[in-house]
C-alpha cells in the first residue's frame, strides 16, 4: 500500500521503504513522509534506500 492509500487509516505498526530520489520538493516529500509515519499506533520504521545520504532529505 502506498503512502497516499494509506491516507485517513491507522495501522499497529508501519513500515515505510523511501526511495533513493523522491519527486517534489521538501516540503512535499517531508509532508509525504509525516503522513506515513503518523499512520503508526505503536511502532514505525524507515528504510531508505541506496548507501548516501539523499541531498534535501526529509529526515534531516
């Protein structure tokens, strides 16, 4: 399920797989990413994909 579809649900635990590049700017990708993870009840965990640290990242 994708971030988007995820939207006005709740779920126990969420896993969020980021992608290297994102489309959008910071500002979406970080409202994108605040939504994913506030979809969590009790636990989340982010994996981001590729070996670098992404320029404008989100999580920064």
């Amino acid at each position: 399920m994708t971030i988007h579809q995820a939207k006005n649900r709740e779920f126990d635990g969420v896993v969020i797989v980021w992608p290297y590049q994102v489309a959008g700017d910071l500002d979406q990708k970080r409202r994108l990413l605040y939504n994913g993870v506030t979809r969590a009840r009790h636990w989340c965990v982010s994996l981001v994909q590729g070996n670098t640290s992404p320029a404008n990242s989100p999580f920064e």
